[in-house]
C-alpha cells in the first residue's frame, strides 16, 4: 500500500467533534433541541445504500435537519389530508343515509296526503249532494200544505234534523281530511327542504372530498420525493462522535461484518477501517472529493507518483494506467489509497454491484479488510498495529492510524 498524503498531523486521540444540535429520527417525537417528527405511520427513512445494522446510529448535518423537517412537514400535511378525505367520505354515508331517509318520509307523508285529498273531495261531493238534495226538496214543498197538515210537518222537520246531523258528519270528515291534508303536505315541505339541504351538502362534500383526494395523491408523490432526499441526506450526516458520514460508517461495519462471517478468525473491527480511511484520505473527502450516498466519489482520488521521491518507494506502471491513469509509474487510488498490483489481489465487490471499483468505498473498504485479514487474528491493540505495518511499513503511519481507530471504537451502533 502507498500513502499518497505528503504531510499528516498526529493526533493524541480521535476527538470527538464538538456536540451537534441533536436531530429526532423521523417518526420521534419532536422537542427541544430535535427536528419536527414525521406523521406517524411513516416509517423512518434510510438510504438504501444504508444497512440496518447502523440505522439507528444518530447522525447531524444542516443538510439532514432540513430535510427532516421537509418530510416531516409534507407528512403532517398528507396526514391531515387523509384525515379530511376519511371525514369526507364518513359525511358522504352519513348524508346518503339521511337522503334515503327523508325520502322515505316524503314517501311516505305523499301517500298520506293523497289519501287525505281523496277523503276532502268525497267529504266535499257528499256536502254538495246533500245542499243539491236539500234544495230540490225544499222546492218541492207547499208551505201552506206543510202547515195545515200537522203529520207532514213532523215528518219534513225529522228529515230536515236528519240533513243537518249528515251535514255535520260530513262537514267533520272535510275538516279531518283538510287537516290531514295540510299536515302531510307540511311534512312534505320540510322534508323536502331538508333533502335540498342534504344534496347540497353532498355536493360540497363530494367536491371536498375530491380536493382531499387529488391533495393526497399529490403529497403523496411529494413524500416520495422528500424521503428519498431524507434518505440520501441522512446518509451524508455526519455520524454523532464522529468526523465521518453514515455511509462511511456503513462502509467500513459491512465490511467487518461480512470478513467476519468469511473469517470468523479475522476478528476485524469496523473501527480498524475507519482508521485507515482516515489516514489514506479523510474518508474519502481528501482535497474537496465528496462521498455519495452510494459510496461513490465525486472525482477520483489518485496519489502520487510512485516514483521514489517524496518518501515513496518506485513503482513502474502495472496497469497501464488503467486505474491510476499513469502509464509511467503507479499510483494509489481510492479512499483507501491501494496501489494497482494489490487491488488486483485483494480487490473486492462491497456493494454488490458486480463491479470491484477502489474508488467506491464499500469496494475499498471490504479489499482493506481482507488485506488486513491476512495479518490475522487482529484481537488486540498490537495485533492491529501489526496488520497496519503490513499496510504500510512505517511505525508512525502505524500508530496514527492506531489512534485515530481507538478513537473511532466509542462510537456505539445500537442494537436494532
């Protein structure tokens, strides 16, 4: 391995940074001091270059703060959305069970009524008969014969009791039947004004709840959108304790991880790599290269040429400049700063993309890993220093990289 960093100042330890604001995971209640929560039932966003294993690792950035509070705030607005369409839709059935109900009441008072109007017209044609009756008979009377023939009398005075008692009858059941009459159509009025009421209460409804409904699909898609730069973001944060982002982190505990499943006698810690990333390039970060959420970098990190100078050992070109675009002399390249020859030996595909890229830190850090691994066991402080020396045979190199990854162990990855 060369170190293409001309100069390095040596810590004493790996400080830590100085404390970031502390920022809620999405879906954490919200307080002092913590980002707005995402509405519940959002499940917490994390990039999908990200592991479970460091998911709940707490990170901080302005970049990740905003972005929390984007999604958050886009969530809140969905859920409420939601909330409004299910009101809607719970008004639209109620106000479907009313409509059918007055309907049944305007059914059912319409029958009444007509019954009531059938009653009036024959109680009224019965009155009418009964005056015609009265008034032909009375014509057909001799007044003076009615007077002198006392029998005839008494008989024209019960049949006139007998008209008036059936008048009254019949002027009764007109009464009942008007009344029964303007009582159904009064139902049928209210009824009616209340059914208006109840369509246009629907139709608002229905226009409200198909505003709700096109505003849930909209936010929907913005809270796709949001989360997927809530992911990415948070992936970028730099890890609490740290100097390094989420993703380098992810890096550098897949790689131990699965070394530790291939080699269960290894026993390489994630923070042994977090070690040398930061040694060989700042994690990625040397000269202004930045890290992807994929592990990838903005621009290529090469070395310098491995031409004897600069505390350097010569190398002629291996590769033909394939990965270090120098055709006269090697270089190292990537995070991890490995020379051309060692990379096609211990090179590695860490993301699973099908491809071994030094410059892609998943691939890195898993080929320094099993570099490292072949200096195993590496269950002590002196173990590691040894496999560091074989990484790059200075004492010094050994002992920074040493502090720096001592440094790095306090961070906690918390169980899932």
């Amino acid at each position: 391995m060369a170190v293409f960093m001309a100069q390095r100042v040596a810590p004493t330890v790996a400080a830590a940074p100085a404390r970031p604001l502390t920022v809620a995971s999405p879906g954490q209640a919200s307080g002092p001091g913590t980002s707005a929560a995402i509405s519940p039932g959002i499940s917490p966003a994390i990039s999908a270059e990200v592991s479970a294993e460091v998911a709940r690792v707490p990170v901080d950035s302005a970049e990740f703060r905003a972005a929390t509070t984007t999604a958050a705030e886009t969530g809140a607005a969905l859920g409420a959305t939601q909330q409004a369409r299910a009101q809607a839709d719970a008004r639209l059935v109620e106000l479907a069970a009313r409509d059918v109900e007055l309907g049944a009441v305007i059914e059912a008072a319409t029958a009444r009524r007509d019954a009531a109007v059938a009653d009036f017209d024959a109680a009224r044609s019965a009155l009418r008969a009964i005056a015609v009756a009265s008034y032909v008979r009375g014509a057909e009377l001799d007044p003076i014969e009615v007077l002198l023939d006392a029998e005839r009398g008494t008989e024209i005075e019960g049949e006139a009791l007998l008209i008036e008692s059936v008048t009254t009858d019949q002027a009764g059941q007109l009464d009942d039947a008007r009344a029964r009459r303007d009582d159904a159509a009064g139902t049928i009025d209210a009824a009616s004004l209340e059914r208006d009421a109840v369509g246009a209460g629907t139709r608002e409804t229905t226009a409200a709840r198909d505003g709700a409904a096109a505003d849930e699909v909209r936010l929907g898609a913005q809270l796709v959108v949001d989360l997927a730069a809530l992911e990415a973001a948070r992936a970028l944060a730099i890890v609490v304790g740290a100097d390094f982002p989420l993703v380098a982190l992810d890096a550098y505990h897949r790689a131990a991880g699965r070394l530790g499943r291939e080699q269960p006698g290894c026993g390489l810690p994630w923070w042994a790599l977090a070690g040398i990333a930061k040694v060989e390039s700042r994690h990625g970060s040397f000269r202004g290269t930045t890290l992807a959420a994929d592990g990838s970098l903005s621009r290529p990190i090469i070395g310098i040429p491995l031409d004897g100078t600069n505390g350097t050992r010569a190398i002629g070109d291996t590769d033909g400049g394939e990965l270090d675009g120098d055709t006269v002399v090697d270089r190292a390249v990537g995070p991890m700063q490995f020379i051309p020859t060692t990379w096609a030996r211990w090179g590695r595909d860490g993301n699973d993309d099908g491809r071994e890229d030094p410059q892609n830190l998943y691939d890195a850090a898993l080929g320094a890993g099993a570099y490292l691994c072949g200096a195993a066991p590496l269950g002590t402080d002196d173990d590691l220093r040894r496999a560091f020396l074989r990484y790059n045979v200075s004492d010094a190199y050994a002992d920074e990289v040493l502090r720096w990854a001592l440094g790095y162990s306090s961070v906690v990855i918390p169980d899932a």
